[in-house]
C-alpha cells in the first residue's frame, strides 16, 4: 500500500473515535445479538465476547493513545557512507498486509486495525463467527472513517471464512499476504504454522506460573495470587500454575491459608503428591499434561518445589512461554529466576496480569508474541514494520 502522510492516518483515526462514540447504541445493540446467540458454553469466550460502555471508552482511548504515538514507518535505523562511497540507508517499513486470527473479543477488531493502519499496514481480521455482527459494524465504522478523509477502505478487510476455507486462503491467498497473527490457543496455532506460506507470528496460551520462594513475603503473595489468579480468568496473563518452596516457614499453615482464599473465590485447585499430604480433599494430579494446560478457568494447580532451581526447570518445562512470577524477598533470587525462566515477560513480586500493552506503557497491542522473532511481548506500534535498506550509488561495480 502507498505511504500515508502521518496527518492523514490520524485524522482517520479521529474520526474513527468520533463514529464509535455517536453510534454506541447501535454498537452495543449488534453486539446483544452476538450475547443472544452464544450458548454460553465456554465462559471465558463469553466474558471476552461482551461489550458495553466501558469497553468501547476503551477502544476510544486505544485509538487515541496510538494516535498520539510517533509514527513508526521511514524511520531511520542507521545510515552510513562506506569507504567506496556508497551511501546506505536503513529504515522501517510496513510489512504489507497482515492477517490476525481470533475468537470474541470485538476489542481486537478496533485494536488491531488501529495499529495496522497507523503503521501503514493492510490488515485482515478473521474474527470467530461468536462475534460476527459485533465485528461487522466496527468494520463498517472503520471503513466509514477512511471514506470520510478519502483513503480506500482497502486498509481494513473482515474475512468470513470457515476452517476449510481459512485453511484454502492460507496455503494459496487470492491476496498479497505478508504475516499471519493466530491469537488464540494451541490447536488454532498448530492450524496456522501447518497451512501458511508466509511469516507467523505467535500468540501463544498463557498457562503463566507463579513461585513461592522460601523467603517470600506471604501477605503480599497471597494479594498477588487473588489478583492474578480470579480478576479476570479470561485473559492470556491469568496465572494457573503456583509453585511454593517446601522449605519456606510454616509450610503447612500457608498452604492452608492459600487453599482458603481459592476456595473463598471458587478456584477448583489441583495438588500434586506432596501438597496432597497437607491438603488431602484437593484433586491430586494424575497425568503432567494438566501442567501444559491453560485454564481460562477459576482453576489452577498447585506444586512443591525443593529450590528455585527446580522451580525455574519446571516453569520451562511446562509454561506456554508468556509470564512468570517469582515472590521474594532475596534480589539474588530474582535475578535468577528472572534471567533463567523462558517467558516473554518475568516478574518480581508482582502480578503476571500486568503481562498487557497499555499496563507496560506499549499502548494498544496487536497480540502477546511468544515468539523470540522478531519481537517478543506486546506487540505495539513500533513493532508492526520492518526494515528495508536503501543503497545510493554513482554507477558503482562490486571488482
């Protein structure tokens, strides 16, 4: 796609803020038609899939947050005049058109094309059908707001498309199609990775630990437990899996403190062999693969560890590569887990639901990449280009 004058990308998303503010109604109106015809069989899915007033104030100030940002495309990286005379210019560019893959939430209908097209990238949404007259509208406001400054709707495309004719458009796109985004669970990955032809970028699933070190300070681990864990088991960052050091004090007394303020807030909770010992009514884990799982549930299991060393081995083992948290008060401790653990993002005494763009001061993101290229983490702004080099010469020949 041609370049956009910056001024022009953000008057678009100007009035892209003023339409989804004057057309809440009709907005939250197509989305209860999208409530109405879900079965409510999956939770999660249906808490991602509901919008109201709040939600839509949000989608307003991701909009404006990313407008506000610098614009990320003909930046210079680095620009050099070789001993032969050649001048060499690196800079960013889109990356041309981008497909992302995802299921209910219609927030990532307006996050997603905001970032796509403030980095001038062409982006096809391919939403699940649970949101289908949510994602429609948003994509009729979108398309309204280019039209109003005299840009092609082109930018911003929904595709419907079932499985087999998703997985026909990714082995042969009718398209130019530059980098593929799935951002949802495994199964959904495993589909993409197998059919593209082109880049795939990973969002991978949570499944997000939390150790307990022998030194942690238990009321704040408790307070970060409850957040992490129950105040919104709908999003990628939720922690599932809690590790504690059997050698921390008052073992046994903790660990009955801990089972309370789960059971308080409904958390189903999975022991292995040795948490058993202490809480016998618990569900002892049978089979590891329960430890690859993520719940998207008011559920999570809980593990002994000898050291942190052995933490950090089974965090790697078993994490989906997103966010890990380490309680202590030893900064050693930290350092270690912190350089150790494999995640995209790693955490000292704190919450893995900070695990999000605008909490890290990225702004709107696109997914949580997993991947370790070209980016891991959130994937704002400043990540959606590439780069292309630029070599200015005066008939130089290569002897």
């Amino acid at each position: 796609m041609k370049l956009l004058e910056t001024t022009v990308k953000n008057n678009v998303l100007e009035s892209m803020t003023k339409i989804l503010d004057t057309n809440r109604a009709q907005l939250l109106e197509a989305n209860k038609r999208d409530l109405d015809a879900f079965q409510k069989e999956d939770q999660a899915m249906y808490d991602r899939l509901i919008l109201n007033d709040q939600k839509i104030d949000g989608m307003i100030i991701a909009i404006n947050e990313v407008k506000a940002q610098e614009d990320p495309v003909n930046r210079v990286i680095s620009d050099k005049k070789l001993a032969n005379g050649l001048i060499v210019t690196n800079k960013t560019i889109p990356f041309g058109t981008i497909m992302i893959i995802y299921e209910s939430r219609p927030d990532v209908t307006v996050e997603a094309a905001v970032l796509a097209f403030k980095s001038n990238n062409k982006i096809l949404l391919k939403g699940g059908k649970e949101a289908i007259f949510s994602n429609k509208i948003l994509v009729d406001f979108w398309h309204k707001a280019l039209l109003e400054n005299k840009v092609t709707s082109d930018y911003i495309k929904l595709l419907q498309m079932d499985r087999a004719e998703t997985q026909s458009f990714l082995k042969n796109p009718t398209e130019q199609l530059d980098l593929v985004v799935p951002r949802g669970g495994e199964r959904l990955i495993d589909f993409v990775k197998e059919h593209a032809k082109c880049a795939v970028l990973i969002s991978g699933r949570g499944n997000n630990f939390l150790y307990i070190d022998e030194s942690a300070d238990w009321d704040k681990t408790l307070a970060v437990i409850i957040d992490a864990k129950t105040a919104k088991i709908s999003a990628c960052n939720a922690l599932d899996k809690i590790l504690i050091n059997k050698n921390i004090p008052n073992f046994e007394r903790k660990l009955a403190a801990l089972q309370t303020i789960l059971k308080q807030r409904s958390v189903t909770i999975f022991v292995d062999n040795e948490i058993h010992k202490v809480l016998s009514e618990e569900v002892l884990i049978t089979e590891n693969a329960i430890w690859h799982e993520e719940f998207l549930a008011l559920k999570c299991c809980i593990g002994a560890v000898n050291h942190l060393e052995e933490a950090i081995d089974v965090i790697n083992t078993y994490s989906g590569g997103h966010s890990a948290s380490i309680m202590t008060t030893k900064d050693a401790n930290a350092a270690d887990f912190m350089q150790q653990v494999d995640c995209a993002a790693v955490y000292k005494n704190a919450s893995t639901r900070f695990t999000d763009g605008g909490q890290l001061g990225v702004g709107a993101e696109l997914a949580i990449s997993t991947d370790k290229l070209h980016h891991r983490g959130p994937l704002g702004l400043k990540k959606l280009v590439t780069n292309k080099y630029y070599i200015y010469g005066e008939g130089h020949v290569r002897n």
